[in-house]
C-alpha cells in the first residue's frame, strides 16, 4: 500500500511560503479518466505558474523531488513534468487502472496514515464503474489546507499559519478533479470543460459531492485512428478508385453492338460491268 507523507503532501502544496508573494498562483487536480473497455487513470497534478517557479527556485525548491520519491517507491505510478509556453509548469503522478471500481481504493492509498489537520485533497469516491460503455463517477472530494508553512528559521515557525495562511491558500490555489468519460456527458453537477470532460472545484469551505454519468462513445469512435491503418486505408482506396475509372473509361471506349455502323443503302457498292 502506497502511503504518502505529511512531508509529501507539503510538497504538493508547494512548501506554502511562496505563497506570501503577490501574483503566485497554482492550480492543484485530481484528474481522472474512464474509459469505454472499463480501465481506468487515476491521478494527481500540480500546476505551477512561471512566477512561482522562478520564486521556488531561488528559494532552492525542487517542486518534483517529493512526488519523485513517491513515484519511485511505487512503481504502478509514474511521474511527468510538462512545461507550458508560456514558461509554467505541470508536474504529475500518474496510474493506470485495469478496473475502473479500484479507484476509490487507489485514491484512499493515496492520503492514508495523515493526521486530520495534515493538508490533503481527499476523494473518497462512492462510485466509479463502466457499464455498458457508459461511465458512472460520485463521491465526494475535500480540501485541507495546512495550518502552517512547515518551514523553520533558526527553529521557529516561518511564514504565515492558521486562519490567515488559509486566507493565502484560498486566494493562490484553486483545487479541482477533471473527469474525461468515454462518451459524451449525460448528467453532472459540475463544469463542463469539454462534450466529454467535466470540472468540480472544491474548496475549504466543505466537503464537495459530485457526480456524473456519460452516454457510450459513438460507433465511429471504434474505428483506428492510427497513422499505418489511414495508410493502408488510403493506398486501398486509391487502388479501388483507379480500377473504377479504368473499367469506366474502356466501356467508354468500346461501343455497344448495337451501336455499331452499317453503310447506308445509297452508299453499297455496286458491282463493275
């Protein structure tokens, strides 16, 4: 079982000093994808804007180190790092699911042995299947923020705490989970991002119940998409089409028989004298 640290989750949140500066902001997301064969991605990110990084790393912090370490201790989860344009930054755990009903184990791995006043996003999920084709998501996802920066000068407490560093989180970080479907949304109570991608934000406020269900993915959505299948497709096509233009261009070419020309009566030939 895969559990995270008081320290990891610090990490994931940043070390929340930076936060004291004006301007920095991150974007904190459980996304999570269900698909039509009923596997499952399970997930966590963090989103760092270019300003935070560059305030992390004059601080010396490695924003990935912890999430590294967490990855390289269990090796069903895999860690990426996407950079943005515009010079921001994207760091993710990531793991693939054979059955999309071991998610609410997955996720409750994910946080457990934390203390209740540890800062974490927890998501205790009372539903995750695909029947059908059809995917069906509820549960319920909460924020806690921390209570203090975690960070110490000459062994005192650095930073902002209680009410007023929650006041900072609530400002600078916005908390979600991103849910792809396999087809099209049918019913959810949240924001939709895309026909098949909805968000719900949650916040220190309260926990936050959500749920939502997805029609099957088209017909067409089973046919290949990959580059050597259009290939062959293609090379298939133009080969048909230029035997039907062949064949139409000599029926063309050659008259019926009873097209053919017979010389008028006026012009037979009459035999010499």
């Amino acid at each position: 079982m895969l559990r995270v640290s008081t320290s990891t989750i610090r990490a994931v949140l940043l070390g929340v000093v930076v936060l004291l500066l004006a301007g920095c902001r991150m974007d904190l997301v459980a996304p999570i994808e269900l698909r039509a064969d009923g596997s499952a991605i399970a997930g966590l990110e963090a989103r760092f804007d270019p300003r935070m990084l560059a305030e992390l790393d004059a601080l010396g912090v490695d924003p990935t180190a912890e999430l590294a370490a967490v990855a390289a201790g269990d090796a069903d989860w895999e860690l990426t790092r996407t950079r943005a344009e515009d010079g921001g930054l994207t760091v993710a755990l990531r793991r693939e699911v054979a059955d999309a009903a071991a998610l609410p184990d997955v996720y409750a791995q994910l946080t457990a042995g934390l203390a209740p006043e540890d800062p974490a996003l927890e998501l205790d999920l009372d539903r995750a299947e695909v029947v059908d084709r059809r995917g069906r998501l509820a549960g319920t996802a909460s924020f806690r923020a921390p209570v203090t920066s975690g960070l110490t000068v000459d062994g005192e407490e650095f930073g902002a705490a209680g009410d007023e560093l929650a006041a900072l989180v609530e400002e600078a970080v916005t908390v979600g989970i991103e849910v792809v479907l396999p087809g099209p949304v049918e019913d959810h109570d949240g924001f939709l991002l895309e026909r098949d991608t909805v968000r719900f934000d949650v916040t220190t406020d309260e926990p936050r119940a959500f749920r939502v269900a997805s029609a099957p993915p088209p017909w067409w959505s089973r046919i290949p998409t990959d580059a050597t299948t259009w290939l062959v497709v293609g090379g298939a096509v133009v080969v048909v089409l230029g035997l039907a233009l062949l064949l139409l261009s000599r029926r063309r070419a050659t008259p019926a028989s009873g097209d053919r020309a017979t010389p008028a009566s006026g012009d037979r030939a009459t035999p010499e004298a």
